[in-house]
C-alpha cells in the first residue's frame, strides 16, 4: 500500500546510514505528541544505493530500535525512494472510480518504464471528480516489486508487521504541512538530503508539482574526506560531524566540504532547470533542506548564496509536543532534520 490511513503507525525510515524510528499521538484538532523516538547507525555496507545488501544488519538495526524506545505498536510505515520509484502526474479522461481502478494498470503501462508485472502500482485521484469535467489528474506511484518486499521483510523479520509503504517524498511533504502554514503563493522546494539520495519535492498552489530523486548525498562528502586526508569511512563521518580526527579539525576539512556543497548545489540546480523547462509555475521562491546530509557544516550558507532564496533547515517536531522530561529539547534540535521522513511516516493511519 503505498498509499495506505485510523491504526496508528510507528514511522520507521530506513536510510543507508541510520535508520530512524519515530511515534507520534494524534490528539484532537489534529495535533501530534512525541512518544518514542530512536536513532540506530548502519554499516555502509547494509545498503547500497537504496538497495538492501544485507538484510540481517538492518534487522539488528530495527530490532535494536524496538527494544531501546520499548515500542509497542506493532504496525510499522517505511518508504523507499531512488530509481526503483517511478511517481508521474497524468491526466485521463473523467471516470468514476470503478472504471478508474478498472483501466489503471492498462495506463501505467502507458507510462511506467519497468514491466507492469515487476512492480507494486499505487495512484490517489487529485483532480476531476467535480461535475461536469472532462478530464482528472492522476498521481501514478509504481515501485520495482523486489524493493518492496525487500524493506517489508526486514520489518517482518524483526517482529513488526509492515503496514505501509510510502515514498520518502511524500513523507518530507506531510512532515512539512504539519509543521509549516503552505502558502498556496510561493513556490518550495523540499529537499531531503540522504546519504546516498536526495529527494526533491516542489510544492505550488498547495500541492506538490514535481519529483526526482538524485545520486548524491551526504556520502560523497564523506569520501572526499577518505580521500583527502587518507581517513578510514568512520574517521572521516566524525570529521565531517564537525569532530577533530588525530590532528584535523573541521577547519582543515572546511574547504573540502564546501567543493562538494558546490557539486551538491549544481545538482540542484539541474533538476530546477528541468523543472523551470517543462512547468509553468514560477521560479523557486524557498528552499527547505532535511536529511542527515542537510546538517553538513556550511552547506546550507552554500545554498543560500548559490540560489539567492531563502533557505532553512525544516523541523518536523515544531508543532509536535512533547515533554523535555521526556526528550532533550537540544538533542532533539539538534537532529531534527534527519528524523523529518520518519515523522512524516508516523502521521499515516492504515487504511487512510
């Protein structure tokens, strides 16, 4: 179900570095309490390209979550994002429903570009069931099958039952809208910056507009690292953390960091010409960076002066509650950014 909200969910992401749990309250006027919360470190090896390499590692992972937060719900929501995914807007003529959920395979085979058969199909109607229109746009998500089930079985075998598979996208946009008024004026670019992925997601006019996943994350910065001052990946995720390594201290790694902040921003930039080249909304007017990655030293300075825009780190717990007996507010501040896909996932409710 890849759209699938009533049960609570415990929002688990999955990344390549960490993996990161989260569970929220829903409470009345649909406000949200922090219960749980939970960061595990991942080898480099587990996964590979958004792909699971060694499942038993992500189960140690998952499994140590669940008995260091004692979470108790036993259904959990992930996403999965990267070329496995494939997310198009289309436009159909009128339908009813039934006829729609007849005749969707037929036209996402139209548009998707792996064999209809080797994937998990998902669409939500966004516009065109108003009276009297001709035409209705359709969101169309259609995940590789294999991936699937590879992030769904590393939650079964850890004790839990996945209940929701999402894309991470549209799991920044719900952390986003629960914490940010969307001004239906601007145009805001959500960008999740993961260690081997980054997500963009353009909301405009209240909706998202545009999707792409990139190969770039907070992994190149830590190579560079390797390579520069001959580190080992661990050293290297330290430095880069703003940690002295030996004799190298942040400033020494300043410059280096900020030639792949440049290369960050020049992939950017090519998914916002594309965007610019074939949509008629107008230019970016915000950016708003999550993600490990985001937290990188200087990077969102680089951003800020190569788009001229203003540009922030996006919190998804301020408007969430929750106790500081219960959570360290600086901590939690302090990593907020990378928890955003997890938060996102953990406002689903299955069957919605």
């Amino acid at each position: 179900m890849l759209f699938a909200r009533n049960k609570g969910v415990v929002g688990l992401d999955i990344g390549s570095a960490t993996v990161k749990l989260v569970e929220l309250r829903e409470k009345k006027g649909g406000q949200y309490s922090l219960q749980r919360i939970g960061v595990e470190p991942l080898s480099p090896e587990a996964i590979v390209d958004g792909s699971i390499m060694d499942s038993s590692l992500v189960v140690d992972a998952i499994q140590k979550l669940n008995e260091q937060t004692g979470v108790k719900t036993p259904s959990f929501a992930t996403s999965v994002s990267g070329h496995s995914v494939i997310i198009k807007k289309i436009e159909l003529p009128a339908m009813e429903s039934d006829e729609l959920a007849e005749s969707i395979q037929w036209e996402a085979e139209q548009h998707i570009p792996f064999d209809i058969n080797d994937v998990r199909l998902d669409y939500v109607t966004l516009s065109g069931e108003e009276p009297g229109r001709e035409t209705m746009e359709v969101l169309l998500v259609a995940v590789k099958r294999e991936k699937v089930n590879d992030y769904v079985s590393v939650i079964s075998q850890s004790g839990r039952t996945p209940a929701i598979v999402d894309v991470d996208a549209f799991a920044i946009q719900n952390a986003y809208e629960l914490n940010y008024d969307l001004d239906p004026l601007k145009v805001v670019a959500l960008v999740n910056m993961g260690a081997g992925v980054t997500n963009i997601n353009i909301v405009a006019r209240g909706q998202s507009v545009f999707w792409r996943d990139i190969s770039f994350g907070g992994n190149q910065f830590t190579e560079a690292l390797q390579r520069e001052f001959n580190l080992s990946f661990d050293q290297s995720e330290l430095l880069k953390r703003g940690e002295s390594v030996g004799s190298y201290t942040l400033g020494d790694a300043r410059k280096i960091l900020d030639g792949v902040s440049a290369e960050m921003a020049n992939e950017i930039q090519k998914t916002f010409d594309f965007f610019a080249a074939t949509s008629s909304e107008g230019p970016i007017d915000e950016l708003v960076l999550s993600g490990g990655c985001a937290l990188t030293s200087n990077l969102l300075d680089v951003l800020r002066e190569r788009f001229g825009v203003p540009t922030e780190l996006l919190n998804p717990f301020a408007r969430v509650n929750f106790r500081e007996s219960d959570f360290d507010s600086a901590w939690l501040n302090s990593i907020a950014p990378m928890l955003a896909v997890a938060v996102g996932l953990a406002m689903r409710r299955v069957g919605d």
